[in-house]
C-alpha cells in the first residue's frame, strides 16, 4: 500500500475511489507507478477470472465430445448401453466383472478388466472395473469412481461421463483456469495497450493531456475498472468467457467516451477532486 503525506490518498483507495467518477480517473492518471499498474492489471484479471473455478466446482454435468470425442463416442454407442445393461450395478459397484471386450477397432477398445494384448496399439481406451474405469487418449490415462448421478441402465453415456468428472473435477477445473486465463491475459494485454496507444497518439493533435505511455496505460486500467466487475458478476450469474471478454470490451469503449464527455481528456482543477 502506497502512503504518502498528510492530505493524499493511499493507491488502491485511490483507485477505487475514482472507479465512478470519470474526472478522477483523467485527473489519476500520474498516480500509479509501474508496480502498482502490474498489481492493477493483475487485479482486474483476477476479477474475470474468479467466476471459471465458481463455475467448474459448482456444474453437473460435462461435454466430453470436445476434448476426448472417440472415448465420448465409445461411451454413447449402442455396444456400451448394450454390455452395461446385462452387468448387475449396485453400491456404486459392478457385480461378477469378468473380462469382456465390448467394441474394438484399430484405434478403439472398450471393455471389462481388457489387458494389455486388448490394449496394445489403440489410441483410446476405456477399461471398466468392478468399482471404477480407466481412460487413455490424447497421450493421457485419467482414472475415475463410479458416482451415482445417472443410472447405469438408463443412460451409460451420462452415467461414465459423469463418473469421470466428478472424479477429475479439481483438475478439470484447474486446466479450464490456465487456458481461459491465459485468453483473458492476452484479451487485457491488446485491450490495454491498445487503448493507451490510441490516447498516447493523441497528445501529438494536442487532443489530450496525457503526456507519455505509462500516464496512458494508467487512464486505460481505471477505465477498465467498471467494465471488469460488471463482466465478473455477470460471469457468475451465467458462465460464458466470450460474453465476458465481451461485456469488457464494450464497457471501456462507453465508459472511454463518459470520460471524454467529461474532462475532454484535459486537466481540470484537481484540488477540487481530492
């Protein structure tokens, strides 16, 4: 925390200070030093990305076919509903599991307790035991507990779809936060530098005040202080990162333009803001 002299106002106090006030926001622009602007940005990252781990801890369900479509596949055909309607299924647990081979190709196996002769030189494998199964695809082998959501004899396809998630949920979680992190990341970097580009080029007409790229790059985080919280609480509500990168972009553009409206992008009477 930034404190200073009797008088001024610590930096994430003041930042939130000036979230709702546009002129505060112009007027700000020299207050935050390079540190504190990676804090900033790390902050309003952080912000959208809060509601992915909400969102993956709290669903029920998960569509497989993106990620493995051939085990999806596998899990849905008519063989598997087939094979796990003849096993007796109780206590999360198949009864009297012997070795049986449900469908095989050149790429695919399914089946009860398969060995390694089964196995050998197919790319997507789902091994079923007595009380759990087996996965391998795309390189990686994921293992999973029998849950009791579906009922086997009715839906074997949601019935090991869910299995398998609810038993790789922390995982699943965690890799959905560092690819769609690594989105926002980028999404924040081109709408921050690019907007402090777009000001920083028009001291050069004279339009504005700003004085150099970080003054900018200052201008632009506060700007995007509203936008973020607004797509944080609506990712909550209603999970969808495009619609919060979305409700972001367009935030600052609105919220560009009040600022515009409001200081002209020149400096006004400061001790008036304090």
């Amino acid at each position: 925390m930034q404190t200073t002299t009797k008088g001024t106002i610590s930096f994430p106090v003041r930042f939130f200070g000036s979230l709702f006030s546009p002129r505060r926001m112009f007027t700000n622009r020299n207050s935050y030093n390079w540190l504190q602007i990676i804090v900033l940005f790390l902050f309003l990252t952080a912000v959208m990305l809060m509601p992915i781990p909400f969102y993956y801890n709290h669903q029920t369900n998960f569509n497989l076919q993106p990620f493995l479509p051939q085990i999806d596949n596998m899990a849905k055909s008519n063989q598997m509903q087939t094979a796990l309607n003849k096993m007796t299924y109780q206590d999360r647990e198949f009864k009297d599991v012997q070795h049986a081979v449900i469908i095989k190709t050149k790429t695919n196996v399914a089946g009860f307790n398969l060995t390694k002769a089964d196995r050998a030189g197919r790319k997507n494998v789902i091994n079923l035991h007595a009380t759990g199964f087996d996965i391998q695809s795309v390189g990686s082998q994921f293992k999973a507990k029998y849950a009791t959501r579906h009922q086997v004899h009715k839906d074997a396809h949601a019935f090991l779809v869910d299995s398998w998630y609810q038993s790789n949920k922390v995982m699943i979680g965690l890799f959905m936060l560092m690819t769609l992190g690594m989105i926002i990341v980028g999404v924040n970097l081109i709408l921050v530098n690019g907007a402090a580009v777009f000001l920083l080029l028009s001291r050069h007409n004279k339009i504005t005040d700003i004085r150099n790229f970080r003054e900018a790059v200052n201008t632009t985080l506060a700007m995007m202080g509203i936008g973020s919280l607004i797509a944080m609480v609506i990712g909550l509500i209603h999970f969808d990162v495009t619609i919060e990168l979305t409700v972001q972009s367009l935030s600052l553009a609105f919220v560009v333009l009040w600022v515009y409206m409001k200081t002209k992008f020149k400096d006004v009477d400061k001790t008036a803001l304090m």
